[in-house]
C-alpha cells in the first residue's frame, strides 16, 4: 500500500468547519441569520480551479480582516452565490460543457477553502431575465447582506450578462458593499480557467490538468461490481461508478485511488470501452498495486497521475494480460520515480 501526502483533492480535504448550504433565500435566512452579512463571491466555479481557489481564498481573508474582538457577532460570513443547473444547460445546452465537478464536490471544495455558507441559487429561464441592477439587490444586498463581493475583472451578470464589474462597483457605492476585483492565476503563460481544464483532461492532459487545479484531476463514486472477465483473465481490477460528466481521453493511466475515504493506492486505470471483450459500455477499472482486498461496494476516488497509452484492441485476453501487467510496472516505476523525486525536493 502506499500512502501520499503530496497533494489532496477537493473531496479529501474537507477539514473546515460544516458549511451552511442553502437553496433559497428563505433557507439562507433560517440557516445563516437574517443579520449575518458577508464576504461572498459569485460563479459557477466548476473545477475550484487555481484561479476560483485564489476568489475564495480572497472572500474568506476579507471576511478574517473583520473578526476583530470589536465586531463579536457582526463578523462577516465568507460565502458564494452559484447556481445549479449551470446557466448554459438551460440557455444554450446544445453547447453547454460537460461539468468537472458535481454540485456536491464543488461544495466540499468551498468548505475546504473556509467557505462558511453558500446560496445555491436554482438557475431556470425566470431567474435568466432577472436584470442585473435586481439581481444584485434581491441576492447580494438583500438576503446576503453583502459588505464586499470579490469576482475576477471579466465577471458578468444579470440577464443577457448586462452587469459588468463597473456597474458592481456603482451599485456598491449605492448600497454600501465594496468590489475587489481579483486578478487572473496563470500557470506557464496561460490563464487558468474551467475551458482550460476541460481541454487538457479531453486530451488525456491530465498533468497539465493538475498544474491547472492544484491537484490531480478527480472522478469520486462507488466501486460497482463487474464482470469477472478481467479477474479472471486478466488482472484484479476494481470498477468506478460515477457520476461526473468528464472523463479523461480514453486510454490508460498511473492512477491513485483512494478507498474508504481514509487508504490511498497506487494503481494502473483504463478508461475505456474494453474492446478485447467487445465491450459495449465505457468502464473505468484500477489495478491497485500491492492489494488483495475483494471488494464489491463503497466509496472510491481515481487521482489522475500521467498517461500511460491509449486503449487498444488485443487479439486475446493473453496479448491483453501482458500488455496490462507492462503498464503495471510502468506505473509503479512511475510512482517510485515520483517518491524519489519528492524526497529529493524536501
């Protein structure tokens, strides 16, 4: 078994104080107070990558500079206003994304960065015509009591996104919060953003990926039982089920995966059709390295390392078996590589 400790996910690192998550106003108002005012930031945040992790980060240490012992119970609330479905899957989902993150991992990755509460506001064609000088005023100034809102220098709102930042400001100054605008993350020249995400984990990028996020790219769900054709064939391997919608290119990859939400794993994973079995449904199998556990059922995580190769058909399950048990010890050469290089570092 090997353990890590070089990065964690969104879903693993929830380590801060219960978040307070809210579906309505009138539920923020019965789980946040109707005098709790806040630090909050606006958006659809899918992925929390560097660039979101740097808004939170930003709302939570604006809301810290106002818990002085003066202020006591008036201390600011750090909070995000999103929305579920994403906007585009009602206005235009023909070309709405595919979404990194479900709305559950996003909210564990808000309380992870000490986010205290979250309006989750249900995103339909009525709240689309919403303009944006009511938008502020119904949802910031209103029910969230805003005192600053902290978006990046392109945020837009309200209907057909009529608000820019210059428009927030004014309206700050008429209702008595402040705008910060925080500047962009770039890795390597480029700015990071959920579009950028997107495009490396399609291309099977998965190390650009991290560089974008922070961590390892992630798909969380349940061990789902399968057929036994590659038990007993092939190699051990324990099947995903999840209900993120992107999944890396199909191929194989050095993995980590997390069970029981506690043991961390090195593995080898196909994400892919299983064409040697003529498979007619796309799997995502881990080959844990160094386990013998049987398992059938509970909680699993896949950490997306590197890429090993693409996903190819085998004349035989044989062909198929060394094939996969090269990729095993590619894998493991892989992580052994990355521990020295780790150690070295530190």
């Amino acid at each position: 078994m090997a353990h890590s400790n070089r990065e964690t996910s969104p879903r693993a690192q929830q380590t801060a104080p219960h978040i307070a998550v809210a579906r309505s106003i009138e539920e923020w108002i019965k789980q946040v107070g109707a005098s709790s005012e806040t630090a909050v930031t606006i958006g659809n945040f899918d992925g929390v990558h560097l660039g979101h992790q740097k808004i939170l980060q930003a709302a939570v240490d604006y809301a810290s500079l106002r818990r002085s012992p003066q202020q006591g119970p008036t201390a600011l609330v750090p909070a995000v206003l999103t929305f579920y479905p994403h906007p585009a899957r009602v206005l235009r989902p023909e070309v709405a994304p595919p979404l990194l993150m479900t709305m559950d991992q996003r909210l564990a990755a808000f309380e992870a960065a000490g986010i205290g509460a979250v309006l989750v506001l249900p995103f339909d064609r009525e709240l689309a015509q919403v303009c944006a000088e009511d938008f502020a005023r119904r949802y910031l100034v209103e029910a969230m009591r805003a005192r600053a809102v902290l978006v990046g220098g392109n945020f837009r709102f309200g209907h057909r996104q009529g608000g820019d930042v210059n428009l927030l400001r004014q309206l700050g100054e008429r209702w008595g919060f402040e705008v910060e605008i925080v500047p962009p993350v770039t890795v390597d020249g480029m700015i990071v953003s959920s579009t950028a995400v997107r495009k490396a984990v399609c291309e099977g990028q998965v190390e650009v990926a991290r560089q974008l996020l922070g961590h390892a790219y992630v798909l969380a769900g349940e061990i789902q039982p399968g057929t036994n054709q590659g038990r007993k064939l092939v190699v051990p391997t324990l099947n995903l089920t999840t209900q993120q919608e992107l999944l890396p290119k199909l191929g194989v990859y050095a993995t980590e995966v997390l069970l029981d939400g506690n043991k961390l794993y090195h593995a080898a994973t196909n994400v892919g059709m299983r064409p040697t079995f003529d498979g007619s449904r796309l799997t995502v199998e881990s080959h844990l390295l160094d386990f013998a556990d049987d398992r059938a059922s509970g909680p699993m995580e896949v950490r997306f390392c590197t890429r090993l190769r693409d996903e190819q058909k085998f004349p035989n399950p044989q062909a198929l078996r060394a094939q996969v048990l090269a990729d095993i010890e590619r894998a493991r050469d892989y992580f052994q590589a990355a521990g020295a290089k780790t150690k070295q570092d530190s």
